[in-house]
C-alpha cells in the first residue's frame, strides 16, 4: 500500500491527475484526494452506517417479529462483531494481495448480499449467521478506507480529512431514523424486512461507486499527498542527496499496545449504546417508535460533526489530548444515560454521544500514520483494530445478558462509563510521536 514514487504530476500536490494509462482523471482544481474522502465517505455510509448502526433502529420491531430475547439480541450484534474481527485479521492479506480498492469493493458487496438476505430470514440462528458475515464485509472495506484515505493526506490535514469521511456514518444513521418508522408504518410486522431489503440494495450501488472512485494511492495517478510539503530529505551530518530518507524512531510493539487498549475501550463501550438506546427509550421509557426513530436521527446529525470537530481538533492539541476529550464526553453520554435525572439528561446524553460518536476512529487512524508512517500503517491500524473489534465482540453481548438479569440497561451504560473514565487516563499516558527531521530540497 506504499506509496513506490512520485510522478510527473503538479508538484505541490497536483491539481490534475493522470491515467496510468494517460488522459486527465480531474482537471478541476481541487485535489483528487477530495474525491477519495468523498468515495470513502459513501463506503462508511453503507459498510458500517447503514450495515452497524441502522441496527439499532430495525432491532426492536425484528425482535418482536422474530420472538427475541435481550440475550438474543445482544448476540446477533456480537455476531456481525466477531466477523468484523475475522475480517480485521484477514484485511492485510487482502490489501497486500488485491490492493485496497479491489477489498474495498468487494467487502461492500458482501454486506449489500448479506443485508439482502437477512431481510427474507425466518429465525434466530440465519440471521445471526449473516450478520456474522455482514461484520465480515464491513471488515473488509472499514480497514482498508482507513488506510487508503490516510495516504492521500498530510500528518497536519489527515484527522480532519478522516473525520470528514467518517461522518458518512451520521448521514447513515439520519438515513435509518427516518426510513424504519416509516417503513414500520407502512408494513406492519414485515417494516424490518423491507428496510434490510432497501439498506442491502442502496450498498450495492455503493460498492459500485467505491470501485468506480477509489485509487490506492497519489502516486498511482502522479499525484502527492494533499498539504504535502517539500519532498524530505536526510537531516543527519554529512548525509548527501542519494542518502536514505530519514526515518523517527520505531515506536515499537508496546505503542501498537497502548493504542489497542484505547480502541478496545471504545469498542467495549460505543456499540453497546448504539445497540440499545433505541430499545432502551421504546422498552424501558415508554417512548413510541417515531420518536425514538428521530431520536436516532439526531444522533445522526450530531455525528456529522464528531470525526470534522475533534478530529481537527487533534490535528491543533495533539492526538493525546484529542482522545482524552473524546473519552471525557463518552463518559458523561453513558453516564447520563444510566441516570433516571428525566428527559433532559436522555436528550443531552444524545447530543454527547453523537457529538463524539466517531472521533475515536478519526483520531485513531491519524495516530497510527502519524506514529509509523503510510508505509506500516495498513498492518499496524489492522493490529490495533483487532483490539476494538474484540471490544465491540464482547460489548453487546455482555450487555444484553446483564440487562436480562437487571431488568434494564441502565447497569450496562454505567459500566461502560468506567470503562471510558479508564481510557481517559490512559490516553493521559501516551506518548507523542517523534516528528521526522527533514528540511525542503
């Protein structure tokens, strides 16, 4: 996934990219890496907005359609986790062999066939084991958009432009929470399977998109990366022109650690509230389904915001303290959530929640570039990634066999802001990156 060189393209940064095989690819003068957040934030739309978080929305009417229980509930979300963990593992076998665009492609397309079928299930056990290879395509095109789209930004513009991919999921969830009830509305009991059946087909015009848009990287089409300086040299004494590029420090086994913590710590803890906020406010609060529907949709909006704010926020204050905000507002969100403080603490751990909802992956896959460079970070993001899907593996899970003991969900939201309090220490911890010595040609 390395870039192999730089081509005859403009050379601070290129406002037209060519063919491999010649002919103008834009000839406009924005940067085709634009293009790239653009293709990536459909891909995010549909792989885990409309694949993951419209979830929430369709759970509560398929689980009464289907008979399921909280525990049963919890373990289909397991289930699409535990095969986005399958999907992390296997992800730079793919990307090494097929190349990202070419996994990309082909992971939003097991998501648009899986959603499709899930749609015509008639029990617990198929749709556990579709969605199990839902999480599977969302894997396969979630890790390596991370890694793509990081190589087609600077370290100072990467968080922002990842963030801005990323809010694709808020368009998804916005999309959903309008879209269910309606559906609910209009087809009774069978409303859940005609909205599988629009989410899987809207994927698959998706998949094409993604596979029409996405370049592996700037030097494919003779570009460099966008907010690119001048192409670095060695800074070392006595290093001359044909020396080897200057590279910091490794930061080695125990940082791949560090920041795998951290995301497991997010996945333990984001996608049990994405998973049951909804069924919370329809089973435990009282609240019609429309409501709890626009509810949804606000977290949505909120999350168009999230992965722009704090992300470029981190690319100003640092990642370090880019995580410790976004772990500090998580914290407050389940918090409130497990309150019984009335409507006003629901409705502002809401806007909490979406707020920050997605600044943890956008900070996260600027953090793994800016510590290891474009060259490692298929491998390591991939790495650290493992962590958060066995997070998000476990989360739901756990949660739903708690709240069928306690009758509620209020213990699970309030263990999850523990667990966030925790990751806010430990971002505390971690140390920044050692910034390359170059000096321009």
């Amino acid at each position: 996934m390395g870039n192999r060189g730089i081509g005859q393209g403009d050379r601070r940064g290129g406002s037209v990219a060519r063919r491999p095989g010649g002919g103008a690819l834009n000839d406009s003068k924005v940067h085709y890496g634009w293009v790239i957040v653009l293709a990536g934030m459909l891909t995010l739309f549909a792989c885990l907005g409309l694949a993951r978080f419209a979830f929430g929305m369709l759970l509560p009417s398929m689980g009464k359609s289907l008979h399921l229980e909280y525990d049963r509930m919890g373990f289909i979300g397991t289930g699409n986790f535990a095969g986005y963990l399958a999907a992390v593992a296997m992800a730079p076998w793919f990307m090494r062999r097929f190349g990202g665009r070419a996994t990309i492609t082909a992971g939003l397309g097991l998501v648009a066939a899986c959603m499709l079928l899930i749609g015509s299930s008639r029990d617990f056990l198929p749709v556990l084991l579709l969605y199990a290879m839902t999480g599977i395509g969302s894997g396969l095109a979630n890790v390596p958009m991370m890694v793509v789209v990081a190589h087609w930004f600077s370290r100072s513009r990467r968080g922002g432009a990842t963030g801005i991919m990323l809010s694709g999921n808020g368009f998804a969830i916005i999309f959903a929470g309008f879209l269910v009830p309606f559906l609910n509305r209009s087809f009774g009991p069978d409303g859940w399977r005609a909205g599988w059946h629009i989410l899987g087909a809207l994927s698959i015009l998706v998949a094409v998109a993604a596979g029409l848009l996405l370049r592996n990287s700037p030097a494919e089409v003779g570009l460099r990366p966008v907010g690119e300086g001048p192409i670095p040299v060695p800074v070392s004494p006595g290093a001359g022109p044909g020396a080897a590029a200057f590279r910091p420090e490794d930061p080695g086994r125990g940082t791949i650690a560090h920041l795998g913590i951290l995301y497991f710590l997010f996945g333990l803890t984001y996608m049990v509230y994405g998973t049951f906020i909804v069924t919370t406010m329809v089973a435990e609060k009282g609240m019609a389904e429309a409501l709890a529907g626009r509810f949804w949709a606000f977290v949505g909006f909120f999350g168009l915001f999230s992965g722009p704010v704090f992300g470029g926020l981190s690319d100003r204050i640092g990642r370090k303290r880019g995580f410790m905000a976004v772990f500090a507002v998580h914290t407050v969100a389940y918090g409130l959530a497990a309150s019984r403080l009335g409507s006003w603490a629901l409705y502002l751990s809401v806007f909490l929640y979406g707020i920050s909802a997605w600044s943890i992956p956008t900070i996260m896959g600027a953090t793994v570039v800016d510590f290891f460079g474009p060259e490692r970070a298929a491998a390591v993001f991939s790495a650290v990634t493992f962590f958060f899907a066995a997070g998000q593996t476990l989360g739901p899970g756990l949660a739903g066999i708690i709240a069928k003991s306690a009758g509620g969900f209020s213990t699970s939201y309030l263990l999850s802001a523990t667990a966030t309090g925790i990751a806010v220490l430990l971002a505390f911890l971690l140390k920044p990156p050692r910034e390359e010595g170059t000096v321009p040609l």
